[in-house]
C-alpha cells in the first residue's frame, strides 16, 4: 500500500519536475544589450507549452492545457487552460481561462474568464469574465462583468454589476447597478441605480436612481433622488426631488464666482438652503432660504426667506421673514415683509411693498403701491395711484379713484380737498389731468 502511494506521488510530480527543468533555460537572467552574462547560456525564446508548465521566470509563446505555476514572474503571450498561479507577478497578453491568480499583481491586455486575482493588484486593458478581486488595487481599461472590488478600484468603461471599494472612478461611462465607494466615486457619465459613498459621489452626466452622499455632486443630474449634506448640480437638476441641507443647482450660486445658468426641473428641492442659480419649474421649493435667481413656476415657495429676481407664477410664496419676487403671479405672497415690482394676487404681510403695480389686495400693518388697482387694507397705506379701496388709520395717494375710508386721508388729485377724515372719495383720472367731479362731505 505505502509503495502504491509513492508511485503515484511521483506520477504526480513528474509532469512539474519535466516542466521545471525544461523552463530552467528561459530563468537565466540577461547582461545588458540583450548578450548573456559570462558563463550564462543566452535564454531560449518563448516556446508553446501544453497541459502542465511550472518554472522559476518562465516565458512562453502560448499554453493549452490546465495551468501554469511560476515561483516569481509567469510571463505567457496566449493562455488557454484553467489557471495560471505566481507567487510575484503574472503576466499575459491574451487570458482565456478561469483564473489568474498572482500573490503580487495579475495582468493581461484581454482577459477573457471568470476571475483575476491579484493581491497587490490586477491590470486588464481589456477584461470580460465576473470579477477582478483584490487586497489593494483594480485596473481595466474596459471591464464588462460582475464585480470590481478592491480598495481602490479603477475602470476606463464600467459595464456591469457593481464598482465596490474605498475609491471607485470610472473615467468614461459606468452602465451598471451599483458604485459603491466608501471615501469617493467618481464617473464623468453614470447609467445605473444608485451611485453611494460616505463622502463624496460625482459625475458629470447622471441618469440613474439615486446619488447618495454627503457630498452629492453633478454636472447635469436626471434621477429620482439626490440626497446629500450638500447636494450640488452646476447646469440642471430633471427628475425627482434633490434633498440636503444645502441644495444648489447652477454653479455660479454659492461655491464658484462665475454665473451659470442652473435649472431645476423636478418635484421638489427641500432643504436648509435651497439654491438655485436659474429657473426653478416644479411642484414644491422648502427651506429656511430658497432663492431662483431666474423664476420660479410650481405650487409654492415656503420657507422663512423666498425669493426670486424674475418671475414667480405660483399660488403662493411665503417667506415667514421676507419674501421677493420681481413680478408675482399667484394667490397671495406671504410674509413678514413682502416685495415685489408688480403683483397680480394678494400681498398679506406686516409690510407689503409693491413698487410698480399691483392688481390686488395688499393687506398688512404698512402698505405700499405705485399703482394700486384694487384694496390696501392696514394701518398705514400709501400709493402714488389708487383705483380702488383705501381702509386704514392713514390713507395716501397721489391719485385717487376711488375711496379712502380711514382717520385721516390724502389725496393730491381726485378730491376737492386734500385731506379729509373718515371717508374720501376721489375721481381721478388714469393720465393724471384735472378730476371729473371732486366732493369732500
């Protein structure tokens, strides 16, 4: 029994022994300018191989068979078998096989398998197969399979599963499920679901699912949901809801001093600080401080300061402290103090400005028009054109058509008299010439 199993040792170990010795020649190292050392052989060249192959350095033309073995650097120009293993380094041009496997670093231009595992580090130019694996470092140049995971991680193109470890990059397009980097990830064009770091995402062009991060950074975003401590768009925002404590869209806001126009077109922008460096087209933008610097079309604006240095067509805009508008066109705009060149709704603040025109009520403790056609209501009113209804403690206007009800009124032009109690009516004109009819009872 016990020589049974010596015979069949050897039987095992014959192949490696004939293949060792026959790959001694391609170990012998070579001077400089390509001549043998003294006393060295000149190395043989790179030969074919087939089933089994082990040497210390060895270099061959092209291996069919089951698997190689180096004890430092397996260098083979095409392999086709099941395995390839070193302890340094393995190298190979074409890799079609299971796995390459190298305690050191793994490289092939094309690879073409199942895994390349190399410790300290695998390189492809090209991989197909499942998974590059390592302690340190992926590299593939284009990589189409299942998993790249390593603590840094690297891919020309990403086509695939998941990108997974501490810094993932993708120099040009990731089209997959997942890039998961703990510290970073990084695509310049990102086709996926969901792009996660606990630090920092990025990509130029996003359309995915979810960017999630505390700093969540894009060029163009077209998603779900951005969520992030900060969550950033240079040029726009198009898809769902962008979440953080501070949302930015359009560069030229907050972190740069150069303008872009930056639009939001979306559902919704909800954070401390929602910013956003251009037009605003959604349903809902809510915060302690929303601005869009180039309108705002959607539901509402609500937070304690809104505003806006365009446009605002909504039903509301409320800003419990302050709230802006160039031009409103809504509901009412709500707020402590509330300002706006022309209006066409309700002003309902302590302090209603509107500097140009208004069609509408303004209704506070101070209001202020330039051309008011419809009602002031509050303690103080005062409007260079009134064609409508003034009702407080003091009332003031330059023209007036209509009434003014209050302690004390004025009116330039409309009455017979300047200044009357309790009740005014006037009749001014629109261009300003002499009233029609004045009475002062």
């Amino acid at each position: 029994m016990r020589q049974a199993k010596t015979l069949l040792a050897a039987a095992t170990l014959l192949p490696l022994l004939l293949a060792a010795g026959l790959a001694r020649a391609d170990d012998a190292p070579i001077a400089a300018g390509g001549e043998a050392s003294p006393g060295m052989e000149a190395p043989a060249p790179a030969h074919d191989w087939a089933l089994l192959h082990a040497g210390v350095r060895p270099r061959l033309a092209t291996f069919g068979g089951v698997a190689t073995f180096a004890l430092a650097q397996g260098r083979v120009h095409h392999f086709y078998g099941l395995a390839s293993f070193a302890t340094v380094r393995q190298d190979a041009g074409v890799y079609v096989g299971a796995t390459e496997i190298a305690l050191g670093q793994a490289n092939a231009e094309k690879f073409y398998g199942v895994a390349q595992l190399g410790l300290s580090k695998n390189l492809a130019g090209s991989f197909a197969g499942v998974t590059q694996l390592s302690l340190a470092h992926n590299d593939a140049e284009s990589f189409g399979g299942v998993l790249q995971l390593a603590p840094y991680d690297r891919a020309g193109d990403f086509y695939g599963l998941a990108q997974v470890g501490g810094f993932d990059r993708t120099e040009r397009d990731f089209v997959g499920a997942l890039q998961l980097g703990l510290a970073h990830d990084d695509a310049d064009r990102f086709r996926g679901i969901a792009q996660v770091s606990l630090a920092h995402a990025a990509s130029r062009d996003f359309g995915g699912g979810i960017q999630l991060a505390p700093y969540a950074h894009t060029n163009d975003f077209a998603g779900v949901v951005q969520l992030g401590v900060l969550s950033r768009d240079d040029e726009a925002f198009a898809g769902g809801l962008q979440l953080g404590l501070v949302n930015e869209v359009g560069s030229g806001s907050l972190l740069s001093g150069t303008s872009r126009d930056g639009t939001f077109t979306g559902i919704a922008q909800l954070g401390a600080l929602n910013w956003n460096d251009g037009r605003f087209t959604g349903v809902l933008q809510a915060g302690l401080l929303n601005t869009a610097s180039k309108g705002f079309t959607g539901l509402a604006q609500i937070g304690l300061a809104s505003a806006t240095e365009w446009e605002v067509w909504a039903p509301t805009q409320v800003g419990a402290v302050f709230a802006y508008a160039e031009e409103f066109h809504g509901v009412a705009q709500i707020g402590t103090v509330t300002i706006a060149d022309h209006v066409r709704g309700a002003q309902l603040g302590a302090v209603n400005v509107s500097s140009d025109d208004h069609h509408g009520l303004q209704l506070g403790v101070v209001d202020y028009s330039g051309d008011i056609r419809g009602a002031q209501i509050g303690l103080v009113n005062v409007a260079d054109k009134v064609r409508g209804v003034q009702i407080g403690l003091f009332n003031n206007a330059s023209s007036l058509r209509g009434l003014q009800i209050g302690v004390v009124n004025h009116a330039e032009d409309g009455s017979l008299v300047p200044w009357s109690t309790i009740i005014n009516m006037g009749f001014g004109s629109d261009g300003g010439e002499a009233p029609l009819a004045a009475s002062n009872d």
